[in-house]
C-alpha cells in the first residue's frame, strides 16, 4: 500500500482507523494488482490508470466508494454523485461485511466505466467492459 494512504489509516481517530485498515488490506486482497495512489486527500485504487475504488473519513462515517458501483449485479450500495459511483458508509469495523466487499471487488475488476478519459470527453462516460 501507498505509504500515504498508510499515513492516512494512521491519522484516523478510532474507530475510523479500524474501518479504514480493513477495507484496505481486503482492498489490497481483492485486486493485487491495483495500483493504490493517494488521491484528491483519500486512499485510491486503480486498474490501467482508471479509478475503481477508494475510501475516505467523512464527518460522521468512512464511506467506501466504487467508481462503477451503480452497474453491478451484487446489492448493497448506494447511489452517489452524479456518474456511476456506488457507496457505503460504515462507523464501525464490524459493519464491513467481507463476503460482500469481495462481491464488489470482483465486480469491479469486470465491471468499468472509463473514468479516465473522462475530461478528454468532455464529461462523457463510456463503458469499458
């Protein structure tokens, strides 16, 4: 993991610091060969250059969010933004739910919207697989 994004986990008060250390080491489980960049101040993982998913403390909860996450198949996220992006937001470690964020790292490795190219196209968003 990006010595950043550790730095990150480590600045979280618990129980946030607890969410953040799981949901990475399950992130890093779940798809090896992302590359784990710390971007726009959050831990992010990324496949060819193309955002997939990441987390971050918000005021009250960490939420984790998935790039594509509107387009899959498994429930349990939520719509954000105005894209495709699906989130959950958890305040405890006890909340993540493994057997599901593995579903969703699955999906998003098979499941990708070209985020991107996303301002060479002018704000158009195409699906990639």
């Amino acid at each position: 993991m990006n010595p950043e994004s550790e730095k990150y986990n480590q600045s979280q008060a618990e129980p946030d610091q607890e969410i953040c250390d799981l949901l990475a080491r399950e992130i890093e489980r779940g798809l090896p060969d992302a590359e784990n960049r710390f971007w726009h101040a959050h831990p992010v993982w990324f496949l060819e250059g193309n955002p997939i998913v990441g987390y971050g403390k918000l005021k009250n909860c960490v939420r984790l969010m998935f790039w594509s996450g509107q387009s899959f198949q498994t429930d349990g996220l939520k719509i954000t933004g105005s894209f495709k992006a699906g989130e959950v937001r958890y305040t405890a470690a006890e909340q993540v739910n493994t057997n599901l964020l593995s579903k969703w790292l699955s999906e998003s490795r098979e499941i990708q919207w070209d985020y991107k190219n996303l301002v060479k196209r002018k704000g158009k968003l195409e699906r990639l697989r």
